[in-house]
C-alpha cells in the first residue's frame, strides 16, 4: 500500500510526477516561475531550502524588485496548482525558522535521490560483484540531463554537471569490469544507452569493442562510419586515436571467404574504375600516408602533403552550417575532379580536405591548387567564399616548413607552366579527363 501511494518525481531526462502510477498534471509549462519552486523544494528534500535562496535562485540576485512579495505570489500559485491536482487535498509547502519545505502524508520517491543512494550503497559495499551490480542499477537509473527545461538555470547546471559526473565515473568503472569478464551483451546495452544520452562523449568507443567482442564487425564498422560523419557534421572534428584504433581491429576482424588469386585481385580491383583522386576514409588516408612515406624513403619520390580550408571574407573558418555543408562538398568535388587517380584525399573536419600529391615538386602544387580553385569557381560563385591551401613536403615534417596561399590568385597560373603537360603525361589519366 505505502508503494502504491508513493508520489513519484523525475528529474533525469524529463520532470515527471506519478502518483498511484498515474501522472500528475501541474499544467504544459515546466518553465513557470510555480513549477520551478516545486522543483526547487522537492530537490532540496527534507532539510528545505532558506527564502533568500529561492528568491536568488527564482528571481536572480538582482535587487531590484520587490522578490519578497514575488515569492509569496510564487508560493499561492503552487498551493493553487496542487489543489486543482489530483494529489490528495494538504498544505504541502511548510515553512518554518525562514525555510521552505515540501512535506505530505505518503512517502516521495525522487531519482536523483535514489540514484545518488545507489551510488553510496555500491561504495560502502565494496569491491566485490555487489558493487558492480549496484553501479550497474545506478547506470540504468539515470535517464540523462537534470531537469532539462531549466538547463539555463544556474542552479540546474552546476546540479547536472555534479549528476553526470556520478554517472560518467559509474559506467567508466563498469565498462572496465564488464570488459574484462567478456560481458559485451549487457554492455553493449548500457552504453547504447549512454551514446544516445551523450552522442559527444565517445560512449560509441565501447560500442565497437561490444561489437567486436561478440564478433560482429559489420555492425562496428557501421557505428564508426555513422559516428565518425556525425563528428565531422556536428563537431568539425575528426575521430579521436581511440576510434581510429577500433576502425584498426574492425578491419583485421573483418573475413572473407578462402578464395583464387584471381577472385582476390578482382575483389581489390577498383569497381567502376573512376577517373580522378581517389577519395578514402580518415583512418585509410592515416594508413596510406605511412606507407607513402615508408616508399618516399626508400624510392626518393617527392610527396607533398595539401590542407584545403574554406574560409569566410574576412579569412577565418566559416560557421558550421548547411550553407557551409554544401561548400565543402562543392570542394570535395573540386579535388576530385581535377587530380590524377594517383592522388589521394580525405575530409579532416566539415570545412578542411587532407590531399596527397605524389611525384610532384613545389610549383606542381601551386598548378594543381590553381585547377582546384577554378573548378571551384565554377560551382561556388559567391566571393564571400575563399579556400586556403597549405601545402608542405613530407620530408619537411615534422619541420612544417609549409606554404600558404588563398585562392587562384596567389598561386602559379598553371595554364602558364610548360612543366605541367610533362607532368601530365607521366600520370595515370590524360589532361582532357581532368588529370594533373
């Protein structure tokens, strides 16, 4: 009976009050000055909260204003609103010696308290299974961000900050466990969880390891692919050395059927064979780039590494957005249409392409950035628009004696180069296919 009666509040992921299973409606607007001191009240539990808390915490430490009278308003629109509830007719809100509490008859059940007594009971249990089982409820426990209609409020986030703080440590202490006893189902679960609470915290790293663990490399190599583009879209960032090592294990777990010499040079055999640079993945370009340096050492071929950066008219890094999107794929294009099939070229972040130039020397660099630009041009007319280029010999890094130059404009007119038909016609695709 006392369970059945229990009034329940969510704070993690949503503010929600059930009592006797059913939902308590105190009106659509979670924002209200009202709903706020209920909040502010249930939150500081038994032991209340001071008035000139509240009034700071309501109504700010502005002095202006008579916040005195503010709050008594405040507290008769609450009394109102509990009355028109379904909750049982009480006074509810006591106040006593300057401080405010929410009391009632039937017992309160409130997450973040709970979560919180999880989290305490799983240390003074030790370390033992009971610790790892309690911290593994406390994880399903939290739901995500601390009443998230209010995430301006100053008091919310420092109270946010403090619960997924518990939560991060609690499930960093479990993945740690559960890993080394080969448990990825349960965990894979968990931090499923965790990544769609917090899509920028790397949650998706322990994803892959469950993934691998339990032998599907398919689905890891999916998750990377889908996380990595959702940092280069939303972060202008690319994945970290932890994600790139699991695209490492992916690849090496990843079997094919026993097959001919044939079939396997077939199947590595680039199907439809495309003109142009050839475009891969961050982790592939990591894996290309060592290996062009390992045969630069030893073959004494020129290799010139190219940062292509699209820039605002005043020369800084343009604002992440759909505009800026289409602009860079503009440039991916660009690269892709005016190399040779010999070059190689990936996305560094939302607004930056990594290209490798093989067999060139320093002016051919200025002849392929021109082409670059100008077919550029052709698909982004605005001049508000600009592209960077960066170029450095890989034999100068880590030195980085490297040069910079903004548009065609500052780089060599190929059209004007005897030097560029001789390199032309040593590279794998003729000038009238778009090949430098």
């Amino acid at each position: 009976m006392e369970k059945e009666n229990c009034l329940k509040v969510q704070m993690l992921g949503d503010f929600i009050i059930t009592y006797k299973g059913k939902i308590v409606q105190l009106g659509k607007n979670q924002t209200t000055k009202a709903l706020q001191l209920l909040q502010l009240l249930l939150y500081a539990g038994s032991q209340g909260i001071t008035r000139l808390q509240l009034m700071e915490r309501l109504y700010g430490s502005d002095m202006e204003g008579d916040h005195a009278n503010n709050l008594r308003v405040t507290v008769f629109h609450l009394r109102r609103l509990l009355k028109n509830s379904e909750l049982p007719k009480e006074q509810y809100i006591r106040t006593e010696d300057g401080r405010y509490r929410f009391e009632s008859s039937f017992p309160i059940e409130i997450d973040v308290v709970q979560f919180e007594h999880l989290l305490e009971q799983a240390d003074k249990a030790g370390a033992c299974e009971q610790r790892l089982e309690l911290l593994k409820k406390a994880c399903y426990y939290y739901k995500g961000y601390f009443l998230p209609a209010l995430s301006a409020e100053e008091w919310v986030i420092v109270a946010g900050i403090h619960f997924q703080n518990l939560y991060f440590a609690a499930l960093e202490e479990v993945c740690g466990q559960m890993k080394r006893r080969r448990e990825f189902t349960e965990l894979l679960e968990l931090c499923s969880r965790a990544a769609s609470l917090y899509p920028f915290d790397e949650w998706q790293v322990y994803q892959i390891e469950c993934l691998l663990g339990l032998e599907r490399p398919k689905e890891a190599m999916a998750l990377y692919e889908k996380t990595t583009e959702m940092y280069f879209d939303e972060l202008d960032m690319p994945p970290s050395e932890r994600m790139v090592e699991c695209f490492r294990q992916m690849s090496s777990q990843i079997q094919l059927n026993t097959g001919d010499f044939n079939e396997i040079h077939k199947m590595l055999r680039e199907e439809p064979r495309l003109g142009g640079a050839y475009y891969c993945t961050y982790p592939s370009f990591m894996d290309i780039y060592r290996i062009i340096v390992r045969i630069m050492e030893r073959s004494g071929q020129s290799v010139y590494l190219l940062l292509c950066t699209v820039l605002d008219e005043r020369q800084r890094q343009m604002e992440d957005s759909e505009g800026l999107k289409r602009i860079t794929e503009c440039l991916a294009e660009a690269i892709q249409e005016t190399l040779r099939r010999g070059d190689t070229f990936t996305r560094y972040n939302i607004s930056q392409y990594l290209v490798l130039l093989t067999g060139v020397c320093r002016e051919d660099c200025h002849i392929a950035t021109s082409r670059i630009d100008a077919c550029f041009r052709k698909k982004v007319s605005s001049r508000r628009v600009h592209v960077n280029y960066r170029v450095a010999s890989i034999a100068d890094i880590p030195g980085i004696r490297s040069e910079s130059f903004v548009d065609s404009g500052q780089a060599v007119n190929w059209e004007e180069k005897n030097g560029f038909k001789e390199l032309d016609s040593a590279s794998d695709s003729p000038l009238s296919d778009g090949g430098l």
